[in-house]
C-alpha cells in the first residue's frame, strides 16, 4: 500500500514538473517570437514588395488546390486565387475524382478545353484523366483525376506543375491578395531554404464576398473564438519560436510553400498518410538536414491565409482526432530524429518536445487529472500542492493565452475594433476553463484509439465559406 | 514545510507572471486608444484643410502661405497626409507638393527632426528630406546612416539615394554590411532610388574585386534601368566569371537590353554542366533574335534535364520564323520521347490561348 502510495505521490510530482515545463517552454517560446515577430515587422515596414518584384529576380509558382466536391465555393475560390498579386503564377486545380459537379462549376465559368499534357515528374500518383486550360485565364490549368485522396492529388499537381515554387492550399481558404509576394521572399534571400509556412487565421465572422476577405472580424460563437485563440498562440508563437531553432516541425496543409526541386527529389507527398503536412516536413528534415545541415524550413509570420473553424463540437471533436492521428503518426514515423545530434536543435529540442508533450501529452495529462483528483480527496497531496498544481494548468495557461493575444496586438492587429480585443482577451481567459481540457481529453482518445490500432481518420466533414459570404 | 516553501514560489511566480499580463494589457489597451485618437485626429485635420490643400494645387499661392496657416502642432497630420500623395504623384502636382515641405518652414521642423535623439522622428523626416530633395539634409543623413538600428540605416540611405548623393555611395556600402540580416533586395531598393547615372559608379565597382552577391545587386540595379552602356563591361563578366548567381544577372541584363554583340558569349553557354545556367542562356538568346543559333537551341529539345527541354520547345514556338511548323513536325513523329510530348503539349497550350 505504501509503495502505491509513492507512487501516486511521485506522479503527481512528474505532473507538477510537467505542467510547469510546458508553460515554461510556451513562455520561452513567446520571447523568441515575439523578438523574431518584431524583427520581420520592421524589416518589412520598409520594403516595397511590388518594387522588389520588378526587379524580375522572383521565382514562379504553381499554386496547387486539391478540389474533392467542392461545387459550392470552387468558383469563388479560383476568381480569388486568379487575383492573387503575384508577376508569375500557374494556378493548378486537381479535381480529385470529385463525385458533385465541381468540374462542370469550373467548365462553365472559366471557357477550359483540354490540352495535351506530358507530366514534368513522374511522382506517384492515381490516373490522370484529362488537363484543361483555361482560354479566358491561360494561368489557369486543371487536372481532373481518379479520387485518390489529399496527398495523391498534391502529387498529381506537382506533377504537372512548370513552376519552381510550389504552393499548395486547401480549396476553402481565403489568401490574403499579397500572401504570395511575401512567402516567396524566404526563398529569394535564402537559397537553402526549401519549403515556407504562413499564418493561419480563424475566417469565422469575417466578412467574405467571392472568395475575398471584405472585413476582419471575431465570430459570434465562443467555439471559434476560443480557436481563433489557439491559433494565435500555435501560429504567433508556436511556430515562430520552434523556427528561432530551426525546428518547424509542421507547415499547415491549408497555405504551404516548397521548393518543386526538393518536393520531386524526395518523392512528393506520402500516400495514405493521416498527417501529410507534418510528415513531408518531418522527411524533408530527414532526408535534407542529414546530407545538408544548412537547409531550412521556415515560417512567416504574416502571409496570412484564413480558413473556417469548426463550430459544432462533434465536427471540432472529429477535427482534433485526425490531426492527434496525424501527429502521433507522422512522429512515429521519424522517430530515428528523436535525441539525433545530427539534426541540431531539431532533433535535441524539437522532435522531444512534440514526441513529449504532443504525442503523450495527453496521456500524460488526463491521466494526471484523474490521479489528482484523487489524490487530492484523499490527501495523498497538500492543499499547497494542489494550489500550486491548479495554478500552472489554469492561470499559467492564462498568461500563455493573453500573451499571445498581446503579441498579435503589437504586431499584426488584424482585428479592427477595441471590441474584438476585449473579446479576444475575454477568450484567453474562458479557454482554459474546459475548453483546453476538452481539446486534451479528445487528443487522449485519439492517442488510444491509435495505440489500440484505430488508425483511420474518420469522415471529414466539408466546410464552406458560402454560408457566411456577404451577397 | 521545504516543498510547500516551493509550492508558494511556483504560486507566487504565476502570479506575478498574471499581473504582468494584466498591466500589458493594459498597456496594449492604452496604446490602441492613443491610436484611434491620432487616427480621429488625422480625419479632423484632413476635414479642415484637404480642400486648402487641393485649392493649393490648382492655384498660385506661395507654398509658406498655407503652411503659415497650419499650427505647428497639425505638421504632422500635414506630413501624414502628403505622404501617400507624394508616393503616388508625378509631375508639376508632386513639385507643388514638395514645395510645401522643402521651400517651407517644414524644413526646418524635418531637420530638427533628423537631428532627435528619437529613432521613430529620424525615420519619419528621412522619408520626407529624401522625397523633396532637402539637400541641407545631407549631413545629417550621413551621420545617421551610421547608426546600428536597422529602420535609422535603411531610411537615412534611402533619403541619400533619393537626393541623389553619389559621394554617399561608399557610406551606403560599407553601412550596409554591417546588417547581415538584410538580404541583397533592401541594397537594391537603395541603390535603385538613385538616378539613373548612379550606374556609372556601379560600372566603376564592378571592374574591381568584389564579392558574388555584390556583383550581382549591381547587376540587377544596371538591368533596372537598362542601361546600354554597361553592355561591355557586363560581357567582358560573362566570359571570364565562373560564379553561377553572377553568369546568370549577366544574362539577364544582356537578355533585357538585347546585346546582341555578346551572341556568341552567350551561346557558348547553351553546353554549360548546370541546366540552370543552360536555361537562361536559352532564354537571353531567343531574345537576341539573332537566326545562326535555332540549330543550337533546337538541339535542347533532345536533352536529357525536362526543364532545358521545355524553354527549348518555348524559345523555338516563340521566337523561330517557322517554330510551330517545326514543333508540329516533331510533336506527331514517333520515337521522339519526351521532346514531342512536350511540343503536342505546348501547341494545344497555344491553340487554346488563341481561343482555337
């Protein structure tokens, strides 16, 4: 009894020690960035980019969608993309063997007709059926194949795009107009750099006519202002911090820039993956940083690109399932980089971190929460310990959130009004009173399912944009 | 007792972290409000003194009568609201503009500006001393293009570009080496603020030792402006260079102002080892237009690397006499591999351009 005793003592210590690691870390993070942040900002205050352009010095790019039904807003999204500022770019729509009618949509807006088509590589992917170009828009190229899934279809448009630069983004996200002028800069001022992230922001409550942003706002519901939250503090700082080391481990799959030359040599993205955006990143750092140690992979974080979250909870849980999948996944994968010096702070801060607080985590911490529990009823813990406990996962977590919303207000101020401000602090603070420990519980069952050998990511349920556009 | 001595400092520590939170907000909170109320000033000011201002523009009035009429305190918002207008005109409406601020008691406001200890104030007046041409602004500029903040750095030599201060040249070089975060284009935004003659000094640069991406910025600065005169030396680069970036800037500048004596340099290229540097040298001589070397191109096609293949079939569809013809022929014969699926693909590309 006594040893059951120390040991449910001692987890509750680990805990403690967890809890306060991860804050820490979060709050290292926050510096970083926010040095890093501040930096871009002024380095960017002064640059024309329009003029940076004219010198005729950029790279072009391919811009592939991949499309699977998306008869409601394909038309939309592609008179967006066709604005998008930028001197060269082929925009490439994959027609995912789509089962509604988005290829008619695209046929009978943009005047397409099939042309012949040689594909440049030979990445593998399902049939190709036929390529069409647009008369009206010669950018314009799509490909309309057998279903194969996201990554399938991304190769097959690699495949078939001309460009150096590769974007891809998901059909339903809304670019800002000059996202593309300045995720290409990475690649312009660095030659060892092969692939570029940007920012993803909660479109819920933005007003969005055609597939344009009209006005920046916060949605109604505190669902998806608590996420507008969380991708603040995952993109603002997240990301900006872990790219201080060099060890962006994910680039988003909605808004993402690589280099075609190194997409190709490392054979395109991965068939029947759950988490395709972090496993290419995670085997480009494989396969590149061993031969190459200077190679990066970077994130900007101001190219923005906005997409829709969910608002029901079945559609959020559903959401956080696949990506934890994705996630534990993908690290698994990788795992020879865990502790690898080769790898720099890659392997000896950034994979552990992910492997520690990503993919156990939640393992970690919900069984905590019950040992806690508990403990704490039949003090085996002080009311100290708890206080101490309580305060790292809760108020800790409050500082963490309204740093992040603090960040974003001295760098990119995105939303408007000082209302939205007041909202946006008001979330950071509701969020880590159930909502944090929703997400964790659902990443909890997503790691079981996925120990037990559940590994398929579910139905994913579509989202639109055309419910909330202003007509 | 010793681990609740801890438990406290942990408590204590997250607190005092929440309070610091709390003042930043704040402090975050203030500073919007301080934003919105410049912003509501600004609108007063425009409100007020937009329609003088446009009156000005059409009429003689001497250019310190309107100033005289602004309080000094409203400079700014004035500063403010020109700056746009000074960015996007031309002409005899900028030249009236700039009078407001360089034949006007705002030049002496500017350079007590240029002369604060304030980073901010410095950046703000270098912007509008270098759009105006205040020359008296020049040493001032000069002393601080010396500072090791990025923003005083980047808008003092812009300031000095834009008055055309060639005898900054070196100043500007030499500063600029020190921010090795700043990439080769924030030298190139500099230097192409400069007049045009700015590319006789980079000629004279150019013949002596420089480094890779140096001779590069200059490069592109001479294909900026186009600037016919730098076609020797830029050729006489292009032979004796072996640095990738720098064969490649030489190509295109001769590709941009069609220096067609260096058709021979540039042809030598088409069997360089890297297929980046074959590529553009398909690119510059399809553009030179010049017959003798279609075989030589033509040869590409059946290359082994896709993309020298592909500006191959591009230069012979786009630049030869009888390129459609010749890619038709070879797109519908057989055995001819990659080279004829890339040519079926470019003709129904072309074919739907043209709406056939």
């Amino acid at each position: 009894m006594i040893y059951l005793y120390y040991l449910i003592l001692s987890y509750n210590y680990l805990l403690l020690i967890y809890s306060i690691s991860i804050g820490t870390i979060y709050l290292l993070l926050n510096i970083l960035s926010f040095k890093r942040i501040i930096q871009y900002k002024r380095k960017m205050v002064y640059v024309d980019l329009k003029k940076i352009f004219k010198f005729q010095n950029f790279k072009s790019i391919s811009i592939i969608v991949p499309a699977y039904n998306e008869e409601n807003t394909i038309v939309d999204s592609i008179m967006s993309l066709l604005q998008l500022e930028y001197p060269d770019f082929q925009l490439v729509i994959v027609n995912d063997g789509s089962t509604d009618n988005t290829l008619e949509k695209i046929f009978n807006n943009f005047s397409i007709r099939q042309v012949s088509f040689t594909p440049f590589y030979k990445l593998q992917s399902k049939q190709i059926k036929t390529v069409y170009m647009s008369h009206e828009y010669p950018s314009l190229v799509v490909v309309d194949k057998i279903n194969g899934g996201k990554a399938d279809a991304i190769n097959a448009g690699i495949n078939i795009a001309k460009n150096p630069l590769i974007t891809v983004i998901d059909a339903d996200s809304i670019l800002e107009r000059d996202c593309l002028l300045k995720i290409v800069r990475p690649f312009m001022e660095n030659e060892n750099i092969i692939a570029v992230g940007g920012t993803i922001r909660v479109a819920n409550g933005c007003k969005i006519n055609h597939g344009n942003m009209v006005k920046i706002g916060l949605a109604n519901s505190w669902l998806a202002r608590f996420q507008t939250v969380e991708y603040l503090r995952a993109f603002l700082f997240g990301r900006n911090g872990f790219d201080v080391l060099n060890s962006v481990m994910i680039i988003s799959g909605a808004f993402s820039c690589f280099s075609r030359d190194a997409l190709i040599s490392i054979g395109g993205y991965r068939e029947g993956s759950i988490g395709e955006d972090m496993e290419i990143i995670l085997r480009m750092h494989n396969i590149f940083r061993k031969e190459k140690p200077e190679t990066k992979i970077t994130f900007i974080p101001d190219p923005v690109c906005w997409t829709e979250v969910p608002e029901k909870l079945k559609v959020l849980r559903s959401q956080r399932i696949r990506w934890q999948k994705g996630t534990i996944d993908s690290l698994r994968l990788h795992m020879k980089l865990l502790f690898n010096p080769n790898y720099g702070a890659l392997g000896m801060i950034g994979f552990p971190y992910y492997v520690l607080f990503e993919m156990i985590g939640p393992l970690i911490e919900i069984f905590g929460y019950f040992i806690f529990f508990f403990s704490f009823i039949f003090n085996v813990v002080s009311m100290s310990f708890a206080v101490a406990f309580l305060s790292t996962v809760i108020l800790y977590g409050i500082v963490l959130s309204i740093l992040s919303v603090i960040l974003e207000e001295l760098s990119f101020k995105k939303y408007p009004g000082i209302k939205d401000l007041f909202i946006l602090f008001g979330a950071a603070l509701l969020e880590n009173f159930g909502y944090r420990q929703l997400i964790t519980w659902w990443r909890f069952k997503a790691t079981i399912d996925y120990i037990s050998g559940n590994r398929g990511w579910g139905k994913m349920e579509k989202k639109g944009f055309s419910i909330h556009s202003e007509e | 007792m010793y681990a609740d001595n801890i438990y406290h400092l942990i408590v204590l520590s997250i607190l005092f972290l929440l309070s610091l939170s709390y003042l930043l907000i704040g402090f975050v909170v203030a500073l919007r409000i301080i934003n919105n109320f410049r912003a509501k000033q600004q609108k007063i000011f425009l409100n007020k003194w937009e329609s003088l201002i446009f009156s000005f523009l059409e009429n003689d009035e001497l250019p310190e009568e309107l100033v005289a009429k602004i309080p000094r305190r409203k400079y700014k918002y004035l500063l403010n609201y020109l700056r746009e207008y000074l960015l996007t005109l031309g002409g005899k409406d900028f030249e009236r503009l700039s009078s407001l601020i360089n034949q006007t008691k705002l030049t002496d406001y500017l350079l007590k500006k240029l002369k604060s200890w304030n980073k901010s104030n410095i950046t703000f007046a270098s912007f509008f001393v270098g759009i105006t041409g205040i020359d008296a602004a020049k040493p001032l500029l000069q002393k601080n293009i010396k500072s090791h903040n990025q923003q005083m750095f980047f808008s003092s030599a812009v300031a000095l570009a834009k008055i055309n201060s060639y005898d900054s040249l070196d100043l500007i070089l030499h500063e600029f080496i020190k921010f090795n975060n700043l990439g080769d284009d924030y030298l190139l935004l500099i230097l192409t603020e400069f007049h045009e003659n700015i590319c006789q000094e980079i000629i004279n640069l150019l013949t002596v030792e420089i480094s890779s991406s140096l001779a590069t910025t200059f490069l592109r600065v001479l294909r900026y402006y186009k600037y016919q005169i730098a076609g020797p030396t830029v050729l006489k680069m292009l032979v004796y260079s072996h640095l990738t970036d720098v064969i490649i800037e030489c190509l295109k500048f001769i590709e941009e102002i069609k220096y067609e004596k260096a058709a021979f340099a540039v042809s030598r290229l088409l069997d360089h080892k890297l297929p980046g540097i074959r590529i553009q040298a398909i690119k510059t001589i399809s553009k030179l237009e010049n017959k003798s070397f279609e075989a030589k191109i033509f040869t590409k096609l059946f290359e082994t690397n896709y993309d020298v293949q592909y500006q191959a079939a591009l230069a012979i569809l786009n630049h030869f006499d009888d390129g459609e013809k010749e890619l038709s022929d070879l797109a519908y014969s057989v055995d001819k591999g990659n080279s004829a699926a890339i040519s079926r693909m470019l003709l129904s590309e072309k074919r739907v351009k043209e709406g056939k």
